[in-house]
C-alpha cells in the first residue's frame, strides 16, 4: 500500500540554511523574515557564550523558581500591571503582596479586611523603591522647612549613608538633586556607626540610610543603634531625622533568620523600607516593594491618580508599563512557602554559607569577613602576600565555569580586596562542596605560578 506524500513548502536545515550561508546584521533590523525555529535557535545558540547563572555566584538575584511558579509567569507575561481596571485580579495580587510585606515589617494601622491599610507599591526592583522612599523624604522635608523665605528653595537637602551603599542611591542625589554624605569604612568596618551618623546630620538632612545586609560583605547594619542615637539627638531639641532601611538583600532573611533583630517599623523612628522580592523574596526579576510605616509618611503631592484607563487609579511610581508575572511570581511564593516555608529556605541557606566559610577559614588560606550568618553571604580575603591577588583567584575559578566576584572595598578601605560568595536557593550543598575544592585546587596552581596580580586591572564584578 502506497501512502501520498505531501512536499513541504520549504526545506530549511537547522545548520546549513540561511544561519550560515547568509550572515544575519547585529545592529540593524535584517531585511528578509526567517523562520520562528531558526530565529529560536539563532538567539538561544549566542545565549549559550553567558555563563551559568546557577555558577553566578556574584548576583543576590533568584536563578531558579518552582516549575508551577513558572508556569504561573508565563501565563501573565501579557498582562500589563497598570492596567489595574483591566485586569482586577492581578492588581488585587498585587496589594495583597504590598500588604503581606507591611505585615512582615510590623506597619502601622493594619486591618485585616482593608487592602488599602498597607501603604506601598509593587516595583521592578529596589532600585525604583529607592528613588520612591527617598522622593518621599525629600517631599516630608520640604513640608518640615516651609516654603518661605528661609524655605526649601534656597537650601539643598542632604542624605546620609555609608560609602558601602548600592549605586542606585547615588543615582538618587544626582537624579533628584540631593547632596550625598557618605559616611567612610576603614579596614575591619565595613557598616556605619551611630557616632558617624550623629556627626553629620543636620536641618537639611532628609534622612538616614542604614543597610540591612549590605552589598559588599553582607552584614547588618546598626539598624536600631542608630535610630537609639538619633532619638537621643531629637529629644535634647537637636534635629529630628527619620530613618530608611535598605532591606533589599535582607529584607526577607532577617525576619526568618532572625526573629529577635530589631530593625523595622517596630522602630518608631524608620519610616520605610525597601527589599528586593528577586532577591531573598525568591523571585525571578524584577520585582522590588517599599512599604511606608504608615500614609503619614507618603505624601499625597506624589500620588497621581488616573482615570483613562478605566476607573480612578492612584499611582505612585517612577516607570508606567511592566509586566504583571513578577507580582503573580511573587504571590505564588508567599501562598506556596508561607512563614514556615521561608523559615526553612532560609535556614538552609544560612547552614550551607556557614558551612562555606568554615571551610574556607579553616583551609589556612582564607580571613572570613562575613561568614554566612547574618544572611547567608560568606566574604573572604587572602592571608597575607601570596604573590598573587583576589582577582587571580577570581579569573581562575572562571575557567570552573564559576563566577565569584573581586571587588576592593568602598571609600577609606579601598586597599582591602575581598571575594564574595552569595549562596542562593539552588546552590545545593553539593555544588558548595565542589566550590570548595575547586577553590583549593586554584589556590595550589596560584601557590606554584604566582601571577602577582596580572589580573587586577579586570575587575569584571561591580555589584
């Protein structure tokens, strides 16, 4: 018996069509339209020269998430989260997780049948939730000095923070006008100290930034020290300054890890935070949120409200359009995970840090700066002159497919150069073990070819 064969309209060989005999324009739009699988394969062949991001030991940001969490984001990759009248469901998601986040950092005047009660938004990342809180400061400040003749208008506010702080609060100052003081670390400290802080603030200060679980070392700042120290400032008539968190690495470890730090809005004087839900949050980027103590401390003047897309919509945010499936991501974690389902994510991560700089420390080759149980970051530098740098050892374990950052430390420190571990949800145990020896296998080949530092002028990590 015969069967009827039916020619296919075009022949394209997955290798030895279009891809290789006609070369495809990078910086230009190609004239002629090809195939969706050969386009697939074109994008996902040049994607294979990244690295692993499993092997990304240098981002605090989440590589894997449940297959159903996926599942979930795929399904809302279309729907647009400002269009909150348009999509109900999604913006109601997206509250409840505004509210769950006040919840978590003790907000004011939260009521269980009221939504609204938390005050705070859904970002791409803390880098917009810090340009939200400190836009918020600025406002309060400029209401706190008046509009007179001494007003706002003839003064320049100011913000005080460590030199340790993530960028984006430099690009805060410059975008919004505000003078940065940075506060300097030296060798051995790398957080800010109440007596610095103290040191500085004054009439124009719009607020102070502690960090929990800074970039460079991961640890906590001295969150309710410094606020201590600014209520005994204001309450011998000296200046009254409120306090910002940059929670956005420790905003979901620390109330799991760490039950009995103080450091939120349990403390009257901090006034908002931010954490980074693609980070600890556990979610794929970007999703950030900043949550206010309570509406005192959002000023109506920068709430918009709109009503051309259907209904009267306020919005407090700094980009308009963005994707709903980071919110739906998140929510799946909270619902999927709860309270007791962080607690253990956390703990495990923290056990597998831990037991990181153990190793390391205990290898002799090694000075821990943080050693994984703060958040579960392990810092580490070289002992001594070995003829060879933190950035040689960082390029060689490149070549074990694994990406561990050198960086020197921030202003007054920068003659300490560290390498930096971020162990994250898929960071098994396993491949912690094979971190480790593959460190002392480099460490052995360095001993022997002692490059000196011909690798320093790379630095490829800036984070």
């Amino acid at each position: 018996m015969s069967h009827r064969h039916t020619p296919s309209t075009s022949i394209a060989p997955a290798y030895t069509g279009r891809l290789s005999n006609s070369p495809v324009p990078t910086l230009r739009m190609p004239e002629e339209s090809m195939e969706p699988q050969a386009a697939y394969r074109f994008i996902h062949d040049e994607l294979m020269l990244d690295g692993s991001s499993r092997l990304n030991l240098a981002t605090f940001v989440t590589t894997w998430m449940d297959p159903e969490a996926e599942k979930l984001m795929a399904e809302t990759f279309d729907k647009n989260m400002i269009d909150k009248d348009e999509y109900p469901a999604t913006a109601a998601i997206e509250q409840r997780c505004v509210c769950m986040v006040a919840d978590l950092f003790h907000a004011e005047n939260l009521r269980d049948d009221d939504p609204s009660s938390a005050v705070g938004v859904s970002t791409v990342g803390s880098s917009e939730a810090v340009m939200l809180a400190g836009l918020a400061m600025s406002w309060l400040w400029r209401q706190k000095v008046g509009d007179g003749k001494n007003g706002w208008r003839t003064r320049r506010p100011n913000l005080v923070m460590g030199s340790n702080v993530q960028v984006v609060w430099e690009k805060f100052c410059r975008y919004f006008d505000v003078e940065p003081v940075y506060l300097p670390m030296e060798e051995g400290r790398y957080v800010i100290t109440p007596e610095q802080v103290l040191g500085v603030v004054n009439e124009d200060t719009i607020g102070v930034v502690a960090i929990l679980g800074t970039t460079y070392t991961g640890e906590l700042e001295p969150v309710a020290e410094i606020c201590a120290a600014l209520d005994e400032l204001a309450s011998q008539g000296g200046v009254d300054v409120p306090v910002h968190v940059d929670a956005a690495s420790g905003g979901f470890v620390v109330p799991f890890l760490h039950p009995d730090v103080i450091w939120d809005f349990r403390l009257p004087r901090v006034v908002s935070i931010n954490v980074s839900g693609h980070k600890y949050g556990l979610t794929y980027p970007g999703i950030g949120f900043v949550v206010w103590r309570n509406a005192d401390y959002l000023p109506e003047e920068l709430v918009f409200r709109v009503n051309y897309l259907g209904g009267d919509m306020p919005t407090f945010t700094l980009n308009f359009s963005k994707g709903g499936n980071q919110v739906i991501g998140q929510y799946y974690n909270f619902l999927r995970l709860g309270r007791a389902g962080y607690g253990q994510v956390m703990s495990c991560l923290s056990t597998t840090a831990r037991w990181l700089g153990d190793q390391l420390r205990d290898s002799e080759h090694f000075e821990l700066i943080s050693d994984g149980s703060a958040i579960p970051v392990v810092s580490f530098k070289l002992k001594g002159d070995r003829g060879y740098t933190e950035f040689d050892v960082s390029h060689a374990l490149r070549a074990y497919g694994w990406q561990v950052p050198a960086y020197t430390m921030p202003a007054d420190a920068t003659d300490v150069t560290v390498l930096r571990v971020v162990v994250r949800e898929g960071f098994s145990t396993d491949l912690a073990r094979a971190l480790k020896e593959d460190t002392l296998t480099v460490i052995k080949t360095l001993d022997e070819l002692k490059p000196n530092g011909h690798f320093d002028e790379l630095q490829p990590f800036a984070h």
